[in-house]
C-alpha cells in the first residue's frame, strides 16, 4: 500500500503532533518558527552523548 492510501485510511484517526525544540533555556513549538529558523531545525545533526564519547580521541 503506498504512503496516500494509507493517510488515507486512517485519515478520521489522525490527530495533529506539536513539536518542541528547546531555544534559550526554554522549550517553543517549532511551528511558531518564522521560514528561516524552521530551515535551520531541519538541518540540525541528532547524535547520542554516549556514542559520540566513546569515539572521541
């Protein structure tokens, strides 16, 4: 089935999923973002703490 059927589907159980970011010290909605800040939060790298420490040199 491909990705529209399947919204399609299941379109009467979807429920609208607010994303937070932390900025300054305090947690924002990223759809309150003006164009450019919104471009920037997608380019953001995600990493584990863990993971990268143990290949630190």
């Amino acid at each position: 089935m491909n990705q529209n059927k399947v919204l399609e589907k299941y379109k009467a159980e979807r429920t609208k999923c607010i994303v937070y970011t932390r900025v300054m010290g305090y947690h924002r909605p990223v759809e309150s973002f003006n164009t450019g800040k919104k471009g920037e939060h997608r380019e953001r790298k995600f990493f584990l703490e863990k993971a990268s420490q143990t290949n630190a040199a």
